[in-house]
C-alpha cells in the first residue's frame, strides 16, 4: 500500500478521510495490519484443513490467497454502519487460530468473527457486519444485498443462499428444478440421504435406493485407502483433502490438478483431474460412462462470467448477473455501491 504524505493527506476528500478512519481506528491496530493478520490466518486454516487443497483450487497460490482476503477485509472495515474495527479483526484472528476444521468446513463462525452493525433490516448492505441482525441476505449473485434474518432452517434458499451459521444451502442430487434448502449436515454416526448429506470428511454409507437412508463414516483420509465409490458397502475417500475413490482399484487416489482449457474429470486410469484456480466444466463423474470437461479458470474482477457455464470468479468475489441471466460481471464487494 503507498504511503501517504501530510500533503496528500491533506487532498483527499471527505470521503476518503473517513474510509482511512474507518480503516486505521482510533489509536489502535491499524486496518492494513490487522488486515494482512486476518489473511494470513485464513489462508493458514484453508490450507490446513485441506491440505493445501482448498488454495490450489480457490486461489491457485498463496500469494493470491492472502492478497485476495486482505483486499476483502479492507473492503469490509470500510463499509458504513459497520460493526467492524481493526481491533476486532484481530480478536477473530485469535478466533480463527483455534477453530476446529469441521467447524471451519460447517460455517460454524467463531463469535469473535461476528459482528453487529448498526444498519436495520431492509438497508442495502454488502457485508453481514453491516446489519444489526448480523444478516446481509440476497448476495448470491448480487453486488448488494439486505440487512435481515438468515433462511429457517429447512426454509427455501434458492434465491437467496443466506442459511443461519453452521447450515448449508442445498440442492438435492437428481431433484427437479434448482430448489435448495438450508441443512444441517451429519456428523459422525447420524441417518443420511440424498436430500440430509453428511459434513465434509463424511461418507453417507449404504444408502442403496433411491430414499433409503445411509449413515455418515469417515471417508478414506490416506492414499492406498480401501474405499467404495458407490458408498454401498464403505465410506468413499475425502475430497476436501484431495483423495478421490478410483473405482478400478477401490482405493484413495491423490487427486490432480490441470491449468486452464485442460481436460478435468476422472481419466481412464480412474484418476480424478480437478482444475487449478477454477471448475470443471462439461464433465460427467458418475454412472456407467463418465465423461471428461473443460478447465476454466475463474475470471479477474470486472471480467465477464457465467454461473451455469463458466468461468466464476476469483474467491471472494461473485459472478453479479441480470434477473434471469447466468451471464454477469465479477464484482469484489464494496459497500459504497449499496
């Protein structure tokens, strides 16, 4: 970040002053380096609890990674009617430090992470810790969305995405449409099905039939494992960790990862190839003749992007679209758009 002289300081407009306020705090830590701090735990938990998994395929490296959640965490200490400080940031570093992988893949937010803002339901927001009901709702392809209460659980959250802390918004495999609902995933040991899945780490075990019900194992942590990439009779391998279920084999494979406009999918070796910094797109994984998709990298921001076709955008932006397009535009959010 440049550094500004008393001159120039002395040249920014309103505006500007009261951002670097916002960003610097008063007397404490300041927003640049509590902002790198937030980064680096992050990226340090994202790494660790995927293997350094979760950073080849959001972020492609560190460096973008730490880059990319600092830019987001200025953004946010930015943004009016925040509830958000420099100080608080490092207090959900502290947080972030000792927080457990299942709750980091759960979404369960340690509370020094969350923050109440001073904004009523029905104001614009870009960020949660905007809104007193620590709730900004309506993001999920939008530059802006709304201060209120999170989807029920069990409630609908097709257009909206915002379940309460710790659920997920899910589609059920196979089901007509996209309707989605917010969901508690299993843990170790609970009743699962194609509509009630287990948490990351977790395979939903002998669920024969179409509604029949399995339970949630551990999936295979270590290459060579045994494994079932049906789930009938064994938990499959865990793919936040980048093992994948070689159906000849039946054991944990380390999945591999190719460049943009590389082919991706599971190859004729049995091998699962994901994409660096991007999706897969066009391939099929399942059923008797699984087929191989396109690598598309995730586009920059202000870049073009689609939700169905790809590319999407560099975490943490979002693919923002036109009502009934899949077509949009990666934006960053910045709350001084709302």
């Amino acid at each position: 970040m440049r550094t500004l002289t008393t001159t120039n300081r002395l040249r920014l407009p309103p505006l500007s002053l009261a951002i670097l306020a916002a960003i610097a705090g008063c007397g404490g830590t300041s927003g640049d380096s509590a902002c790198a701090d937030s980064a680096a735990a992050r990226c340090a938990q994202r790494a660790t609890c995927s293997n350094n998994v979760g950073i080849t395929k959001t972020f492609g490296d560190m460096t973008t990674c730490l880059a990319r959640e600092k830019q987001s965490c200025i953004n946010a200490l930015a943004a009016k009617g925040t509830g958000n400080t420099p100080d608080r940031v490092e207090q959900c570093v502290a947080a972030l430090k000792t927080e457990s992988c299942a709750d980091y893949f759960a979404g369960n937010v340690p509370a020094a992470c969350v923050n109440t803002g001073t904004l009523a339901d029905g104001a614009g927001c870009a960020f949660a810790g905007q809104c007193s009901s620590t709730y900004c709702t309506g993001l999920t392809n939008a530059a802006c969305g709304t201060c209120g209460e999170a989807v029920a659980s069990g409630g609908d959250c097709t257009n909206d995405g915002t379940c309460a802390r710790g659920q997920t918004c899910f589609t059920t495999p196979g089901s007509m449409g996209m309707a989605m609902s917010c969901i508690t995933e299993g843990v170790a040991g609970a009743s699962c099905t194609r509509s009630m899945p287990c948490a990351t780490g977790l395979s939903c075990v002998g669920m024969m039939t179409m509604g029949a019900s399995g339970t949630c194992m551990p999936a295979g942590t270590a290459i060579g494992a045994a494994c079932d990439p049906a789930t009938r009779t064994a938990p499959g391998c865990d793919r936040s960790v980048g093992l994948f279920c070689n159906a000849t084999s039946k054991t944990c494979t380390a999945v591999t990862f190719a460049a943009n406009g590389a082919a991706c999918g599971v190859g004729s070796d049995g091998n699962f190839i994901d994409c660096t910094a991007g999706a897969c797109y066009g391939s099929v994984l399942g059923g008797p003749m699984p087929t191989m998709g396109t690598c598309k990298a995730d586009a920059a921001d202000g870049a073009a992007c689609d939700t169905t076709n790809g590319p999407g955008c560099i975490n943490p932006a979002r693919c923002v679209t036109t009502s009934g397009s899949t077509a949009g535009t990666c934006q960053l959010s910045d709350a001084s758009s709302c």
